[in-house]
C-alpha cells in the first residue's frame, strides 16, 4: 500500500512541529524519515499511525482518504521507540493479542492463531521464549517481539519509531541488516524514524529530511548524500568543511581560485558571498600547489594516523580549522608530519550562497 | 518532538465519559453537598453566624481542640521520627511486626480506640491505677484528649518520615564523618535538614486529622462545657437541641479551617515534589 | 538495612523508648480490647455478638460498605483514567477535590447531608411529603459512608496510573483493541494490586466510620445502628463487656486489613508495580 501525507501542519500549543509536509512512500518501499530531534519527525509517524490528529492536511492510503481514520481502523503496524510491550503479558500473549481483539466474526481460531503467533516468532529468531515475560528480555529481543506484534495483524503498513534507538551500538548495527533483509522477504511498506544519518542511508529505499517541521529533501540515499539540495543536508550527512567565498557575476573566488558559481546564483545578484562545502574525505593534500584546484595553505595541527583513513586537522593562516582524510598510501607517501605547511586542495565541493546557507542554520 | 505532556494522546477512548462521570459522581457526593453547607450558614444571617461561633462556650471549644492538636501533632513529630528512625536503621527481632502495626490506628475504627483507650487510662484501668497514685489523671481531661489525638496521629508522621529517612543518601552521612563532624553533628547538620520538610508534612497532617477527629476523643473527653468539649462534639449536641443553624455556623468554621489546612498540606507536598 | 556508626548505648536506648512506646500505645489497646472482651467468659462473649440488634449492626455495616466500596470502585477507576491518561486543564483542582473528604471533620460529613435531606434541609420537606427518610435511615448512612471513603481509590490509582504512562495502551489501540478491551487486558492487570490496596483501605474504613454515620443514623436501635454505633450504645450503658465483644470484631476486620494491606504490598513488590501511597 502506498501514502502520501499532503500539507499536513501539527502545532503543539505554541510548538510547530509540522509546516505543511506533503511526502510520497511508495509502496512496497523502505523510507526513512530522518532528522535531528525537534524535527516533527516522530510527530509525522504518529500522524500517518492514527495517534496523533493533524491540524490540517490529508493522509492517504492507497489514493483513500485516511486522516478520518481512527487508529485501529487504520490497519497499520506500530513499533514504539520503548516497545510498549504489554509488561503483564508473555511474548506469545503480546504477539496474539492484535488477534484475540477482533471482533468474533473476524477473529481466527485459537488453533490459527497458535499458528500464527509460532510463524511469527520464527520470524524474528524467537521461538523458543514465547513464555518469558517482557522483563526477562534482552533490549534487541524485546524490539523483535515489538515487531513481531506489530505485524501479527497483517498491517498494510508498518512503522517504526526510532526502531534502533534505545540499543547499543552493536546490536543496532546487526538489527537494522536483519531489518533490511525482513523488509525484503516480506516486503510490506515501511516507515522508520531515526535521528541517526548512517542508519537511513544504509537500511532505506528512500529518505525524507526533516528540519523544524518541514521537509528539506527527499531521494534515495545516493541523491540526498551526492546531491544535498541545502547546506542543512550537507551538513546533517556527515561531517564537513566550509570556506568561504566571494562571488563576483557568475564567477565564485575561492583563495586565489576562481570557479563557475552554479546557475541559481548567477544573474549578476550582488550577493555577499558564497560557502562551500567540502567533505574530509573530498580534500586532498600536497607540498606543491595544484594545478585547476581551489587551494589554501594551511598548517598541519594534529595527525591522528589510526583507522581506516588518516585524520589530519589543519589550520589557515586565517585561523580557520580544517578536517582532511587521506588513504594510509598518501600518507605515508607524502611523509607528512605535525607542524608542517602543505596545500589543502578541493577535489569536490558544494557551493550554496550565504544567504541559503543562513536558512540551513546549525551550522 | 516529543514534548511529554502533549503526547497524552487524544487516540484513547473514553475521555468525555470517565471526565463526565468523575464531575457528575464528585459534584453530587462532595461539592454540592459542601455548598449547600455554606449556603445554609449564609441564610442564617451574619450576626446568627457570627454570636454563635464566638459563644464562649464554642470558642473554649476551639482552644482545647486546637490546643490538645498542637500537643500532639509535636510529640508525633519527635516519637514518630524516633520510631522512624528505629524501624529504618537499627535491626531487632519482631520489627516486621511492629513496621505493621504502625497502622493500626489507620485500621482500627476511631469508635473502638475511644473505648479502649477510656478504660485504659480511667481510674480503675491498667494504665490508670498506676496514673492515679502520681496525681496524674488521664480520663475524662485534657490530657485524656491529647493521647488519643497522638493514638491516631502517630503513623502520619512515621509514613511520611520513613521514605525519606531510608533515601537519605549513606554516602552523605560518611562524606560528614570523613570530615571530622561527631555523630551528632552529622544528625543536627546533615541529616535533619533533608528530614524537616516531611516532619513539617507529617505534623500537618497529623494536626489536620486531630482537628476534626471525634470518634477516639469523644468517650475519653467526658464532654464537661468549657472544660473538655471538643468542637466537632458541639456540632453534635447543637443537633441533638435542632439548632441546625448553630451546627451549620460550627461546621462551616471547621470546613475553613479543612480547608485552609488541605491548602498547606498540597503546598507542603508540591514542595517536596520538586 | 544499612550499617550505621551509632554507639551501642545509642541504639539500645532509642530502641527501648520506640519499643516502649510501642507496647503502651498500640500493642496495649490492642490486648485490651480482647481482654474486656472475654472478662466475662466466652459465654457471654458469643451471647453478645448473637444478640438481634449486634447482628442488624453487622448487616447494615456490610450494606452500608457492599454499596459504598463498589461505588467509589467505579468512580477511583474513571477518575484516574481520564486524570492519568489525557491531559486538560484543571487537572490540578480536580485532583485536589478528589482529596476534599479527608480534610474534612467526620461530623462534617455527616451535617451536610443533614442538611440537604434532614427534615430542616432542603429536600427535607418534599421527602417527608412522599413518604421517605434518608437521614435517621439507611439512604443517610449509606451517603456519609460514601463521603469519607470517597478518595480511597482514586488516589491510590491516579499516580499508579500516571506513572505508567499511556504507551501500551496505545499499542493496544493501534493493535485494533476496543475501549473496554484496552481496559480489562492491559490496564487492569496493570494496575490491580494498587486496585486492590485502595479496596482494602476503603472497606476498612467504611466498616469502621463513626463520627459521620452517627451524625446521620438516629440510633435506632435494630434499625439504623452499625457495628461501631452499636458498641458506643452498648458502652455507654455500661454493658462493657459487652461492647468489647462487638468491639473485637472491628479489632479483627483492623488486623485482617493490615496483613491484607501487607499481602498485597509483598505482591506488588513482586510484580513490580509500585504502590503510590504505603499507608
């Protein structure tokens, strides 16, 4: 089933958490909403669950008007940030419970529902502790359960509120492959929230980027991390230089270095100026200034040598620090040493006027 | 995102029905029987009101209930935290026992601690006749009334101390010993000040319940005018006389003081909340 | 229990004092009112717990509790689903009303509603045209008990309740559970030992209520007397013995109550749900 959430705005009191959002998953399709906390995100996940009613906007379902729907006629699969498991329940009473609910007419046999609870359980590898209560789980075996209650009454949709939040850094990381790969086999639309870059890029089909309750972009996970539309996204995708500029006609002057300015800043504006950003990975250093590069002198201030890259921190004469990573190779190539002057150059960069840049804000 | 108090969703049902059922079930039982109470005490008239509530014998009334609350609502303060302070840190055979029956006087109807208490301590009883020799006399005084107010005050200093006795952090205490303060220092210093806004708590409460108590006092008093009546008493002999209005202005003066006095104990609590 | 630095003469001298204390003010009476009872011998113990108007006493009490400890049942649980649950303003008051019958002197109690359906009250009058009596009757009783046992429950379940928050409850919408199902198997299992705990409190009191019920009750010997106005009555016209006797029952429903209470603490313990108030 697909949803669209057309200009939704929520505030809470004198709080707006959502400033008519309008955002598309389509079906079958894994999408993360992500941003920092205070984003709206959670707020949008709850709005699409039925939890939380909206003050304007629609949400459809299949191209059918939802947003009058309570909750439980919603038909969809919830998984809260703490799980909310029904602490007075074993596993298997919290898998069946969606089941036991319905109404008589609807409501499948004890033996199908026996069933259905055990397939469940194999589902998330927990088969063998439908009698343990929630307290006696593991953090990671309580989410599974979560999940597999969620999906116990064949929602159409499924959503997850910080689904990997409250875990440490190890079972996450296995938890969102085997998510991944649950999503694949199963195969039904997903929503996740999470405030954490690395795992929307990683376990998404398609992510939507949230800042102070409106959507800052929305692609898969190669568009957004290639191609961010706003500083905010650059920023917000990982860690990141910034210089800046002065733009004169159509033209961007970087240090001695003059590049085109991209096309939504030309038009001769007298802008006050241009940021570019610039990612560690993306500079490149030598004791030779290169040819056809923006580049900068800058003193080397720290080397940080362990790790699958090599760390180095520099500043500009200017006093401006800068994050370079350098593959081992170069570095020992280059012999580079703490307190020694080289060329930063910029391999690859973004450029976003001041002005936009000022609406990124955090940054 | 996710501010806390915002998130008590609207998804639940059945707000408009419990909410709805609460007034309905609180204004029939409590508020508009209370109103009418005033109401009634205002049809009387201002100086009806105001001759009986300064009566002489109603205001003798007022300072032996006040007066004999005051008396034991303190020595609840230092017994109870006494017992308190036993009961959380030193082990003795029976304690579970004694931690229990700490309630009794929560448990016991007040009507058969008045009766226990009067034949305890009048002239023949086994407290009384030891009393009797030492010219002290128990039953049917002041002093009578005071010993059944601490009988039913007593565990509202003990609960409301203890909590806050065994949360007092141990570590506090040798930090204070590590620098040389004397167990007693460590008592006046450290320890006390954490436990004063629950005694202050434990004593209104324990004051508040003795105000209006009749049933554990009005069989020890004897009910002698001007010597040992209680307030809550004259409502009652004003009724037995159908001076409904005299009862009415008494009781309206005891809902004030209530009042005022719930006032206090919510702040007292608010307080010790933060 | 913590290890503490206290002298040896410290500990043994308050220990003594509180232990003493103690003995003479609650093991005490408690000893004596089952003495008094049985001065006169188990003959005469039995005679006065069988007499007509003791166990008219007995019936009414159990009436008088059987309506109002279901009543204030219902109304704790509602209260605390709408206060625990959702959020409105005013909140604060209410809960604070909910708490007004403590603070309130039992004869208090029982003069309002004297005051409303007495002969002199405001309805007193139309009752008396149709033939009715609440106060000196039944209905009064049952009223005044009602309002002193009034917050009981409630308040033992609106910070439960609130502690516990409303995710699961939300799940369990959201899982496709009606209102009533979302109350009986998820919140009720919740919150069944502090349930439990407000019903114990609440009949204790309703069982053993004077000073309110004697306002309202007229004394009518075999008609309008419950245990504890039945004991005064005995008492008061010397037949110690034999208000002892009844006497001794509060005493036992006071001592099954407090090893309930403590039954009920232990299990909550257990299963983890923590009680709101332990008195």
């Amino acid at each position: 089933m697909s949803i669209e959430v057309q200009k939704i705005t929520k505030t809470f009191g004198d709080f707006t958490a959502l400033k008519d959002v309008t955002i598309k998953v389509p079906s079958g399709q894994l999408v993360a909403l992500l941003g920092p906390s205070g984003s709206g995100k959670t707020t949008l996940l709850r709005i699409i669950a039925g939890l939380e009613v909206p003050d304007s906007g629609t949400v459809l379902f299949d191209g059918a008007d939802a947003t009058s729907r309570s909750a439980r006629e919603r038909q969809v699969g919830f998984v809260f940030q703490h799980y909310a498991l029904f602490r007075n329940m074993s596993v298997f009473e919290n898998v069946a419970f969606g089941m036991r609910v319905k109404p008589k007419s609807e409501r499948p046999t004890k033996q199908a529902i026996n069933d259905r609870v055990h397939e469940l359980l194999r589902l998330v590898q927990l088969e063998r502790l439908g009698d343990r209560q929630p307290a006696q789980l593991s953090g990671g075996q309580r989410q599974r359960v979560a999940l597999a209650r969620a999906l116990a009454v064949q929602p159409k949709v499924l959503l997850l509120d910080e689904p990997f939040g409250a875990l440490d850094a190890k079972v996450r990381q296995e938890l969102r492959r085997w998510l991944r790969r649950l999503h694949d086999e199963i195969g039904i639309t997903s929503v996740f929230v999470t405030h954490d870059q690395d795992e929307a890029l990683e376990v998404a089909d398609r992510v939507v980027i949230l800042h102070d309750g409106r959507v800052e972009q929305e692609g898969t996970p190669e568009e957004v991390y290639e191609h961010p539309a706003s500083p905010f996204v650059y920023n917000f995708l990982g860690n990141v230089n910034l210089f800046h500029g002065r733009v004169e006609g159509s033209k961007v002057h970087l240090g001695d270095f003059s590049m085109d300015a991209p096309p939504d800043m030309e038009n001769g504006q007298t802008d006050p100026g241009a940021v570019v950003y610039a990612r560690p990975h993306l500079l490149d250093l030598d004791h030779e200034p290169p040819k056809n590069r923006p580049h900068f002198k800058a003193k080397i201030v720290h080397i940080h040598p362990a790790g699958a890259v090599v760390k180095v921190e520099l500043t500009t004469d200017a006093g401006n620090p800068i994050n370079a990573e350098l593959p081992h190779e170069r570095y020992r190539g280059l012999g580079l040493q703490k307190g020694m002057t080289v060329f930063v150059s910029v391999r690859d960069m973004k450029v976003f006027s001041k002005a936009q840049s000022m609406l990124g804000g955090g940054i | 995102m996710k501010p806390k108090k915002l998130r008590k969703s609207s998804v639940l049902p059945g707000f408009g029905l419990t909410l709805g059922f609460t007034l309905a079930y609180l204004s029939l039982i409590v508020l508009i029987p209370l109103s009418a109470t005033f109401a009634k005490a205002a049809s009387g008239g201002w100086a009806h009101f105001w001759n009986t509530v300064t009566d002489p014998r109603v205001v003798a009334s007022y300072r032996l209930t006040f007066g004999a609350s005051l008396a034991a609502a303190a020595f609840n303060v230092v017994m109870g935290l006494l017992i308190a302070w036993v009961l959380v840190r030193y082990p003795f055979p029976g304690k579970r026992i004694v931690d229990a029956l700490i309630d009794l006087p929560f448990a016991l109807p007040t009507a058969v601690a008045g009766i226990t208490l009067t034949t305890l301590l009048n002239a023949h009883g086994w407290v009384g006749r030891y009393l009797e020799p030492l010219g002290i006399k128990a039953a049917f005084t002041p002093l009578g009334i005071v010993i059944a107010l601490i009988f039913i005050g007593l565990p509202f200093v003990v609960r409301t101390v203890e909590p806050v006795l065994q949360n007092v952090d141990a570590e506090v205490e040798q930090a204070a010993a590590s620098l040389g303060a004397g167990r007693f220092q460590t008592f006046v210093r450290v320890i006390f000040p954490e436990l004063a806004p629950a005694l202050l708590t434990g004593f209104t409460l324990a004051f508040a319940r003795a105000i209006g108590e009749y049933g554990s006092v009005v069989f020890i008093s004897g009910n002698m005018p001007m010597r040992t009546e209680i307030t809550p008493l004259l409502i009652i002999t004003k009724l037995e006389q159908y001076d409904y209005a005299g009862a009415t202005a008494i009781g309206v003066v005891m809902l004030l003081i209530s009042f005022a006095l719930l006032l206090v104990i919510n702040f007292l609590q608010r307080r010790a909340e933060l | 229990m913590r290890s503490n630095s206290d002298p040896l003469w410290v500990r043994l001298l308050l220990t003594s004092v509180a232990l003493v204390f103690f003995g003479l003010f609650l093991l005490l009476p408690l000893v004596a009112v089952f003495t008094e009872a049985l001065r006169k011998g188990l003959g005469t113990y039995f005679a006065a717990l069988a007499e007509p108007e003791a166990l008219s006493a007995v019936w009414l009490t159990l009436l008088a509790a059987g309506i109002a400890v279901p009543l204030n049942l219902v109304f704790g649980v509602a209260a605390a689903w709408a206060i625990a649950k959702f959020d409105f303003p005013g909140k604060q008051v209410l809960i604070t009303l909910i708490d007004l019958p403590f603070s309130v002197s039992p004869v208090v109690s029982g003069l309002i509603y004297v005051l409303i359906f007495g002969l002199q009250g405001w309805f007193g009058p139309w009752l008396a045209e149709h033939n009715l009596k609440v106060i000196f009757a039944v209905p009064g009783i049952v009223l005044a008990t009602i309002f002193v046992t009034f917050p009981f429950v409630a308040r033992e379940l609106i910070p439960l309740m609130q502690a516990q928050g409303t995710e699961e409850e939300q799940a369990a919408r959201v899982l496709g559970a009606r209102g009533w199902q979302i109350f009986s198997r998820v919140t009720l299992p919740n919150i069944k030992w502090g349930l439990l705990y407000g019903v114990i409190l609440c009949n204790a009191r309703a069982m053993g209520e004077f000073g309110a019920v004697s306002v309202v009750s007229g004394h009518i010997r075999g008609r309008t007397n419950t245990i504890p106005l039945h004991v005064e009555i005995l008492y008061n016209e010397y037949h110690a013995a034999a208000a002892f006797a009844v006497a001794s029952l509060l005493a036992i429903l006071a001592l099954v109550t407090l090893a309930a209470k403590m039954a009920v603490e232990w299990k909550a313990r257990q299963s983890g749900q923590e009680l709101a108030h332990e008195h």
